[in-house]
C-alpha cells in the first residue's frame, strides 16, 4: 500500500515551497520549480487537479517531498 494519498495540486505546490522549493517562473499552469542542489522541476497541474497517490510518489522522488510535508 502507498504512503501517499490523493491530494489537490494547490497542497502539493504549497508544501513544495515550504520546504524550499520557488518558482522560478511560470507559462500557465505550468510552473518551473528550482531549488538548491536539486535539478529543476516542472509542476505542470492546474490548481484544482487531484494528484493521485503514484504521481505523488515520483513527483516525491524529484522533489524530496514527504507524506507529512502535505
């Protein structure tokens, strides 16, 4: 069974600037995402989006995101 579970992209991109991610800049609803000594990571949801748990899991593998950051 996953860690994960299902969240709204707004929870998403809001726990990924708290904990030190910032958009770098942003075309719709794509956003690109940099943070210090990881590459850069593009958010490509629209705010609204429900993000399942096994996107979640990749977007966590990219980004250093964990279940207790949402």
């Amino acid at each position: 069974m996953s860690r994960w579970r299902s969240a709204k992209a707004r929870q998403v991109l809001a726990a990924l600037l708290r904990i030190g991610w910032t958009i770098a800049w942003q075309n719709g609803s794509h956003r690109r995402l940099k943070r210090e000594g990881w590459a850069n990571y593009t958010f490509a949801f629209h705010d609204g989006d429900e993000i399942g748990p096994g996107i979640l899991g990749q977007i966590a593998k990219k980004t250093g995101l964990q279940p207790e950051d949402l």
